[in-house]
C-alpha cells in the first residue's frame, strides 16, 4: 500500500500519466483558484519558498470517519492537523539553520491552496480509472496547477488525497521533473516508477501527494501528520545531499527510529522513517511498508526491531533530517 519515494537503489524514476486515473483519488466538479495565505515564517524576504497545501475530496465515507467539522470549506480535521504538522516542521528547519547564522532571512510561507477538482468528462477511459496511479494523480494535479497559473519556481505544491484503497498511490510521493524545489526536466523522481520517460516537460515548482485517507483508516492520526511532513520534505531533499549529510542517497535514512519507555520496547519514529522505519511486512509499524529506498543500517539512528511492542511517530525531525533540508536550501539556486 505504501507509495515508495525511490528504487531500491536510491534512485528516482520516471513517469508519464494520463487523465482518467485520477477520479477516484481527487475526482470531483472543476473549482475556481483561490489562494489563501495562513501562515509566515521566518524573516520577511522579497522572494519567499512557498509551500501550498491543496485539499483533494473527500468523500461521505471520509466525512463520516474524520467527523463533518470543515465540511463547508473541504478542510476535515486530518487535512487541517496534518497541514499544522507540515507548518511545525518547516519552522523547525529554520530554527535549526538560523542557530547557526544560515538561511538567515528566508521566509517559507505556507498556504492553502483552493480545492483540487477534476470533471469526469474531462477524463478519457483508462484501465486505471478505479485506481489510479501515483504518476496520474500528480499529472492531473500539475495540470490543475498550471491551468491556475500557480506554478512557480520556489513553490512546492502539496496535494492532501482521501484514497485509503488505493494501493497504486500508497501514501504519496513526487513526480518527475517536479520532484523537488529548483529541479528541472531530467531530474529523478520519487515512488512507484510507473510510466515511462516521456514526461520531460519542465514545468516549474515541486509537486507532491499525501495521501491522507489511507493513514487515517489504516493507522492513525499521528502517521497522518508525519507522513503529511514526509511528503512535503521530498521536495526539499536531493539524493546528492542526503548522502553527503547521511552517507546513503536514500532520503528515507535521514529518519530515526528510537526505542523509549522503561522498557526499550515502544518504537518512536520520526517523519522521514515513517513507512520504513519497521520490517517490510503488513502491520510492520504503519500497516503498510514503503516500497522505496532504506536501509535500516544506514538509518541516522536505528535501534534495531528485536521485542518491539508499540510503534509510537514524534514530529521532531532528526538531526540528519534538519541538516539535510538546510543545506539543500542553502545550495538551491532559485
């Protein structure tokens, strides 16, 4: 079930998609582009990244599991959780850098974008109308993102999905060339590795999904707001800088799995390990395993799966996570 964010060798794939799949993940009735701005952080800069958060429907199934608060404005309490998570994060990472004098005046502001819609009679027939792909569902999104004319090169645009059955899209990911922030055609990708590599038109910004419904009803709210931050990270991260921070191109080894408690036997994991800080099996920590990169050895920190009892998930990025997306801020030419 769980998308996996690289090939098992660290690298990123390509993907090219078409229109239909994306029904049953984001479908719905086309929406206008309203953006609207919740939060700044940092200093104030003339040139902000921007992190926009778009909600995807939610349908009744969903309303009815997360509770009917934020109906009005397509915004469940998972969606609004899951984007006060991501907002912690990002703050985070600049308390982190400017510590130490680095990044000192750049803004990350993070907004929420107007609801994503597709009409199905904008979709031709495909084998992939009941579960769309992970390539599909952020081609689509791209589309809708582009045709708002948001697209911009220091925004990473952040899709928050309900498709908990939908085992082709997992938790989320990325998709070339738009995995990460400054990247450009020809650049990797993140997850399945689906399509071919056709898909080269360079398009400018990250874009990303979290898929929000399957860790609402197959784990819980605290896997909902890490993998929300997961996510939303891929597209501060490259493979070039993970292995200079980590020692392994795979972003995932950036997490940390630490036991806790009296008794060393409750697992506390941090938000790039989610997915893939347990064994790769049903039920392994999440309920479901990520089918990308890691390597548990190479983990920033890993204490082993021996008489582990409860699998707890901290907010707190690792040390090696709030490196990592400080220098790939620092070295990124906008």
């Amino acid at each position: 079930m769980a998308g996996s964010d690289r090939g098992r060798d660290g690298s990123r794939r390509p993907r090219v998609v078409s229109r239909r799949e994306l029904l049953t993940a984001v479908g719905g009735a086309a929406a206008a582009s309203t953006v609207v701005p919740t939060t700044t952080t940092a200093t104030a800069s003339e040139s902000p990244v921007t992190v926009r958060i778009y909600p995807g429907p939610v349908p009744l199934h969903g309303w009815v599991h997360a509770g009917f608060e934020g109906m009005r404005s397509d915004w469940p309490a998972p969606y609004r959780d899951a984007m006060a998570a991501v907002e912690a994060s990002l703050d985070r990472v600049l308390e982190y850098a400017n510590a130490t004098s680095r990044l000192e005046g750049l803004e990350i502001r993070l907004e929420r974008g107007a609801p994503v819609r597709f009409p199905l009679s904008d979709a031709p027939l495909s084998s992939e109308a009941v579960v769309p792909s992970l390539s599909t569902v952020l081609a689509n999104f791209r589309e809708q993102v582009r045709e708002r004319s948001a697209l911009a090169e220091r925004t990473a645009h952040v899709l928050f999905c309900w498709s908990p059955l939908n085992f082709r899209v997992g938790y989320g990911g990325t998709l070339t060339p738009n995995a990460e922030l400054g990247s450009s055609a020809g650049d990797g990708d993140h997850e399945d590795g689906t399509g071919d590599d056709t898909a080269d038109e360079y398009v400018d910004g990250a874009l990303t999904v979290a898929n929000l419904g399957a860790t609402e009803i197959w784990d819980s709210r605290a896997v909902t707001r890490n993998m929300a931050i997961h996510e939303t990270l891929h597209t501060f991260l490259s493979p070039e800088v993970a292995d200079e921070v980590g020692g392994s191109v795979c972003d995932h080894n950036l997490g940390a799995a630490v036991r806790t408690g009296e008794d060393d036997r409750t697992m506390e994991v941090t938000p790039m390990a989610t997915a893939y800080a347990g064994p790769d099996e049903l039920g392994g920590g999440t309920r479901f395993h990520g089918r990308g990169c890691h390597n548990h050895d190479e983990f920033h920190h890993h204490d082993g799966l021996e008489n582990v009892d409860e699998w707890t998930y901290t907010t707190e990025l690792s040390q090696a996570t709030l490196e990592a997306v400080t220098r790939y801020l620092e070295r990124t030419s906008f």
